[in-house]
C-alpha cells in the first residue's frame, strides 16, 4: 500500500470512530430524556391531574412536577425525611423553584402554613433533597414552611397536623410498619442534617419533636 493511501484509511477510520461516539451520545442523551414522563414541568390537564394524585398522596392538593429526579426512583421507599423550607413559601411558589433545572432541586412534596399538601416529585421517582442519593432512593421526602424566619424556625399547628397525617398516609400506603427516630441515619426518619453538616435543615423547633412525631405517627398506624 502507498504512503498516501494508509494515511488515507487513517483518517477515515479516525472520522468513523468519531461518528459512531456522536452517534452513542445521542442515543444516551434521548434515552435519558425520554425517561423523563411528560407530565413534568406543565401545567397538567384535570384528568392527569386526578390520575397523578391517584398514585401518590391522597392529601395532595397542588401538583407541579419537577424535571429535578431520577425516573424511576432506585430503591424502594423503606424511610421519611423532613426537612424545612426555610421560608414561607407558597406550594406555587415552591413549584415554580424546583421546576428550575439549574436548582438541581426538589422534594417529594411540601406542607404550606395554611397545611395545603403540594406534590412535586411522584413518590415512585427520587427526589432530590436530601444531599445523600442513598437515603433519598429510600425515602420520601417533605418540605414543611416555616411560620417563624429564623429563630426556632417554628411551624404553624395545621402545618405540624398535616405532617403527622402525611407521614401516616406514606407509611400505610408504602407499607411501613413503624417510624424509627434514633437521631441518626440509622432510623426511618431521617433528616436532612443527618447528611450534610452544613444545613440546620429542618430547624430547632422540628428537630425537638421528631420523636413526638415518630410517636403520634405509629399511634395512628396501630389504631386502624
Ligand atoms: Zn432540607
């Protein structure tokens, strides 16, 4: 073979190696992107709506998914992890902030003050929350809204009402039997500054009455 025909080859075989790479990006990017379920991000019709809310939290009364998940989620739910807003946001709000892909950001649901239920991410997807993959393929996830900025970062009653009886649909549903609070990941209920030391998430005033809560929830799972 001559000099010039080799390197001819060459070059070819350089700009198919190429080509077939372009190709397998592509692939792999529209296969992550069709993972994505088309309710997300949208505004959805009544019927998605219902059929959305039928498959995830009773309580649920807004509903904007966030693009901010793995689809599906990579464990099987096994925990709740509480966490605070930080603020006084309203679930549109909310919604609006995790529907931002550059956030990187969500939750399975929010608590408002006035104790509305917003659901962001569906419970068989994983939320990203917690700052830990591994408890957050595990659990469902809740941002609750602070009635106090600051401070003890308090939650208003209906708010800590309508948490309890959040935590006790997940856990009938999910069939979990039993809340554990140890104070650490070793638990069922988890929160956020179990994992990342640089949050106060979800605040005094939450973080004094985890047991309570644990408590109250497996009363009511006994009770029925
Ligand atoms: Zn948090």
């Amino acid at each position: 073979m001559k000099k010039e025909e080799s390197e001819f080859r060459c070059i070819w075989l350089l700009l198919a190696g190429f080509g077939a790479a372009a190709v397998a990006v592509l692939v792999l990017c529209l296969s992550f992107r069709s993972q994505i379920p088309d309710t997300v991000g949208r505004v959805l019709t009544e019927a998605e709506r219902a059929e959305v809310i039928g498959s995830n939290s009773p309580l649920t009364e807004y509903v904007y998914l966030s693009p901010n998940a793995n689809f599906p989620r990579e464990d099987v739910i096994r925990k709740v992890t509480i966490h605070h807003m930080a603020g006084d946001l309203l679930l549109e709000d909310l919604g609006a902030s995790f529907a931002q892909r550059d956030r990187r950001a969500s939750s399975n649901y929010a608590i408002d003050s006035q104790g509305r239920v917003g659901l962001y991410v569906e419970e068989a997807n994983q939320a990203w929350t917690s700052r830990s993959p591994e408890n957050d393929s595990q659990a469902v996830t809740i941002e609750v809204a602070n009635d106090e900025i600051g401070g003890e970062w308090h939650v208003s009653d209906v708010a800590y009402e309508r948490l309890i009886e959040l935590c006790v649909d997940i856990c009938r549903r999910n069939g979990i039997e039993k809340l554990w609070y140890t104070g650490d990941e070793t638990g069922n209920l988890t929160l956020h500054s179990m994992f990342y030391s640089g949050t106060e998430c979800p605040g005094p005033y939450l973080k004094s009455r985890m047991g309570e809560i644990a408590e109250e929830v497996n009363r009511r799972l006994n009770r029925e």
